[in-house]
C-alpha cells in the first residue's frame, strides 16, 4: 500500500515554489503560494515550536489576515494544517496585524497573519508570531532546516486543495481587546471634537481605526474606501496619495488625517494641509516626544 504522506524538506520547497521565507515571514505571488506551501510552512513552523517546548497539540493558534483577495484561501489553508497538527484553530478574521500580536502575547500563544503589508495584491505572505513575539533570525533558520509529513490526498497536481478548505466561524476575541487596549489606556474624551479624515482604502486596520477614534471623542469621516487593494506604503507614499490629500484640504475642514497600510502596523498621519508625515518621520517625532515626557518626569520626580 502507498504511504499516505510525503516526506517534504521546507528549504527544497522554498526554492522550488519561489516563496521565500525570512524574519519577517513567507512572501510570494499569490498563485506560488498555494494550498500545499501553505500548509506546509504553518506545519513547519508549528514543528519548530513544539520541538523547542513552545507549544504543545491542544493549545490555541490564532490567525488573523488582511483584505487581499487570495487572503482568505490562505488562511483556510494554515487553519487546516493547524487543525490537522491537533492544535486549537482560532479563525480571527480580518485583523490588523498588531491585534494578532496583541492577543496572541496576552494568552501566549503562537499565531499567524496572511498578509503581504504594502506590496501589490498579486502578492501575499505570512508573518509568523512565537507565544512571546514575532520569529527571529534564529527561528527562521530552524524553520527552513524542518522536514514535515503531508498528506497525499489532500492536494491536487497543481498543489490546491483537492476539496475546497473551508473557513471556521468568525473568533471576534482578538478585534475586541485590540480595541480595548487603546479605549482603556487613554482618557475618555481625550479627541472630543477633533475633526480626523480616516483614509480607509483596503486597510484591514480602517474599522478599528475608525472605532476607536470615535470611541475616544473624534468626528470621523471615512474617505477613499476602495474595494480593490490599494498597495498604501507609509514610507513611500504614492504620487496618487499626495494628491488625494490636497485635494480634502482644499475641499474640507479637518484637523488631521489617519490611515495605516494594508496589515495596519504603519500608520500614517497628515496634517491640516493635506501633508503626510512618513511613517518613519512620525516614529521620530513620537521617541522624540516621549523622551522629552521622560525628561519632564524625572524633573518632577513623577
């Protein structure tokens, strides 16, 4: 009789279906990372947990994903390798990418995003989080080196699943603290009147955003909302971005603009006029701001 499984070594598959893995996770064409890469890297990067003691069959995996239309094969695909490793599957829907991380580190436990952040949509990833943060260089290398067993049947000659894998109901645990984290820590009513432009193009992060912003006093008007994916980089910010803020300075009264990209872990700010601070301007504006809290502090012994 046939064995069932296949033996399958990760580093050859990298280099075979031209998805490549780093710190940072798996990224590819979307038509490269089919079912069977998919469920093999969650396989093996659950295998690199449980052999270092991390994790164990029967804990919690969360993942969350982003907008982009070949997200949510992708996450059926890791939630069923999860699921076959004897693991707990949480379907967290559409998340940002820091809600995944927040609850996954608030139960410790291992979790993934399907998202490719800011590159166009003919692509996509999978950023992987160990139960204390993200993976490091070290994981990584462990992760390439695993050999993982998957079954025969399960795929098709093309490497999509022979049936469609179906998505589990909507886990809407990690939206719910990942809006209380922001609603608990600052005060009620800190925005009360700030008139903020919500550019909410495909970010995943454009309804929490919105929530929050509201819950916390702002007046929200949600603008450039796209059914398609919009590649929005917080560091280099499109030609068709830069216009489309002038144009809402020139047609409306508002104090700033809020938006984030795809996975909503850049954000990215513009002021009255319609400018944009870079995401990595505003990260020195915010060090700077703190340290200069920290000073006061210490002056007042506070």
């Amino acid at each position: 009789m046939a064995d069932k499984n296949e033996q399958v070594a990760i580093a050859d598959l990298m280099q075979r279906s031209g998805v490549g893995f780093g710190t940072s996770g798996a990224r590819g064409l979307a038509a490269c990372m089919t079912d069977r890469v998919c469920y093999a890297y969650t396989t093996a990067f659950l295998q690199h947990l449980e052999k270092q003691g991390a994790i164990h069959p029967g804990d919690e995996v969360l993942i969350g994903g982003d907008l982009r239309p070949s997200t949510p094969r992708i996450m059926a695909a890791c939630l069923r390798a999860v699921s076959d490793l004897g693991y707990r599957a949480i379907h967290g829907g559409p998340l940002p990418t820091p809600a995944v991380a927040n609850l996954g580190l608030r139960r410790g436990i291992a979790s993934l995003v399907v998202t490719g952040s800011h590159i166009p949509d003919d692509r996509n990833g999978i950023k992987f989080y160990r139960p204390d943060g993200e993976i490091l260089k070290d994981d990584e290398i462990t992760i390439r080196e695993q050999q993982v067993m998957l079954p025969r049947t399960l795929f098709d000659e093309h490497g999509m699943a022979q049936q469609p894998f179906e998505l589990s109901p909507v886990d809407g645990a990690a939206y719910r603290e990942y809006l209380a984290r922001y609603l608990d820590f600052f005060p009620p009513g800190c925005l009360d009147g700030t008139r903020t432009l919500l550019y909410a193009h495909s970010s995943v992060a454009a309804e929490p955003l919105r929530e929050i912003l509201e819950g916390l006093g702002a007046e929200v008007t949600v603008v450039g909302r796209s059914e398609t994916f919009v590649p929005v980089d917080t560091e280099a910010i499109r030609v068709e971005d830069v216009a489309l803020a002038r144009e809402w300075a020139a047609e409306r009264d508002f104090d700033l603009i809020v938006s984030a990209d795809g996975d909503g872990d850049r954000p990215l700010i513009g002021d009255e006029r319609g400018e944009w601070l870079r995401g990595d301007v505003l990260g020195a504006l915010v060090a700077h701001r703190l340290a200069l809290r920290d000073r006061g502090h210490a002056r007042t012994g506070r």
